[in-house]
C-alpha cells in the first residue's frame, strides 16, 4: 500500500483511502469538481477530481472507503491527488486500521506518564478529582487515549488528546519549578483537565467531526461542566478552588476571540495558556512540514500559522 506520507509529485496510486469529506466546489469558470480530502493511518490528502462526468467517477459518499487512481501533484507546497478514476471500495479490499491516523508515540507508555503526574497532586481535593477521572474511570480512559484533540489543526489523529495533555502537563510542570508563585496543584490539574470536553466535541474516529453538542457549546464549556459534575460528587470540596480551577479551564485560550469565555486572570491560568499554545502551535508547523515531504523550499502561507513556511537549511 501506498501510504499517504510516502506519496511525492509525480507519481501514480491505485490504492483504497478513506474518503474524509465531499464537497461539489465551483473553477472560476463556473465548472462543477469534486473536492475531496482522503486519509489513510498516515495523514490526509487533499484531492480532487475535475470532471465529475468521466464514467470512470463512481458513486460514494463521505466516510466511505474509495479506491482511487490519481496522479501525486505539487499544489502551494503540498501534495494533492488528481483523481482519474474513483469507486466505493468492496468489502476485502480494506483493513480499518490502515485508515486510522495514530500518535508516533506509544499510548499506554503515554498514559503511565500522565496518571504519574496524577499521582503527584498532593491537594486532596485536586487528586482526589485526578485520580476520579484518569486512573480509577477506566471508561474515560479508554476514551481519552483513543480520542484525537483535533478534527485537523493540529494532533488529530488517534492518541492526540492523551500527547497533547501530556506535553501541556509537562510544560506546565516545567512552568511551576521555574516561576515562583504558581501552584503546581492547580496549574497540573489544570493541564489535564483543560481539553476533557473534546470527548464530547468531536466524534470517535473515524469520523472525528464536530458533534452537534460541540457545535452549540464547544470543548471549554463542556469541559468546565464535566468537572464540575464530579467536584459536586467530592465532599468538602472548597469552592473557592473550584472557581480557580473552572477559570483556568474556561480561560486556557487566552482570548476572547479564540473562545475563551474569560482571560486569565490567574497566574495559572497564564501559564496554561501559554503552555497549550505552545504546543498546539509546535505540533501545526511539525505537521505542516511533514505534509510539505521532501521539498526543501517555502511551503507557501499556512492560514493557522499566518506566515510562509519552509524547513531549517541542514
């Protein structure tokens, strides 16, 4: 197989991807073309196919597993797929988990980590509420290292929400040894509580869309309402801690315009803005470079980034 990382310009695939999305866009001219985004354990790519009324463009709808025949070709610095020809793809022809995009790194060595950090709350409130949902909730578990953290920009692949939280934690931990004045029992429990509410956001693969739930609410309010829900089920629980912890969570965008419902006004809260971001903004130039494969000169203007980019000269 021919998996979506390895393709380069020039060349040819006949191969089964997972049709991601479907849309009917419009050329300038006016003229109706398929665009599509196709994905394999690897990544996606975009592809399109312009003429929709070749008899070689068979019937299929989004999410379904397609065979293609297409040319590899260079578009403002990424790979794209110009579809020949296009067909849903029998049953046989595919094994899921080739269609599955999952973290480089290894899960359950991942979530050791993160239930160690766990484990090092002293606050017993605070460990109290961590150890409810990341050690003893094996439901939530299971979800949360399966889950992605993103439908595209960044770690939306299976394992992405566990290796986000993850590297925000130990951002985060870093933050509380080098700044005075941080409460690491707050600011860690913060960090990996602070994207639970993609579990109800977006869907299980291998759709991972937005739910409608997500849609009216998104990630940080339902988030806040998650843990909410359990501090209720903790006796003694003090609310001026829930407030600070429910501010760090509601504020980790940073900004009213990116959909943070408060700014910080915490010192942790700061921090974890700064650590999510970090990350978040790592990981989109990281796989950005990656879509660009081997080409050495400027991708062109990544919209989330708002700059060029190219890979460092060796």
């Amino acid at each position: 197989m021919k998996y979506i990382e390895t393709l380069r310009e020039g060349m040819h695939v006949s191969e089964v991807y997972l049709c991601k999305t479907k849309q009917i866009a419009q050329t300038k001219a006016g003229k109706d073309y398929g665009n599509l985004v196709l994905q394999d354990k690897t990544g996606t790519v975009d592809s399109k196919i312009w003429d929709l009324n070749s008899p070689g463009i068979g019937n299929f709808d989004a999410m379904d597993y397609v065979h293609v025949d297409a040319d590899v070709v260079v578009f403002q610095g990424n790979n794209q797929l110009n579809i020949r020809r296009i067909r849903k793809a029998d049953e046989g022809e595919y094994v899921a988990a080739d269609y599955l995009p999952v973290s480089s790194k290894d899960i359950p060595t991942m979530y050791e980590e993160l239930a160690g950090y766990a484990r090092s709350i002293k606050n017993p409130y605070l460990s109290r509420l961590a150890a409810g949902f990341f050690i003893e909730d094996k439901a939530f578990v299971r979800a949360f290292c399966f889950h992605s953290a993103a439908k595209s920009v960044h770690h939306g692949f299976v394992g992405g929400l566990l290796e986000h939280t993850l590297s925000v934690v130990k951002l985060c931990d870093y933050f509380a040894g080098f700044y005075p004045g941080i409460n690491r029992d707050l600011l860690l429990t913060a960090a990996m509580f602070h994207d639970v509410g993609k579990l109800k956001e977006l869907s299980v693969f291998p759709e991972n869309d937005y739910t409608d739930a997500g849609q009216l609410l998104g990630h940080i309010v339902m988030g806040t309402e998650m843990v909410g829900e359990r501090i209720r089920a903790i006796p003694g629980f003090p609310e001026k801690l829930e407030r600070e912890l429910k501010h760090c969570i509601l504020a980790h965008h940073g900004e009213l315009e990116y959909g943070s419902p408060k700014k910080p006004a915490l010192l942790e809260a700061l921090a974890l803005n700064f650590a999510d971001n970090t990350d978040a903004k790592m990981e989109t130039m990281i796989e950005a470079l990656r879509a660009g494969g081997a080409n050495p000169g400027w991708l062109g203007y990544n919209r989330l980034l708002e700059t060029n980019i190219r890979k460092t000269s060796e």
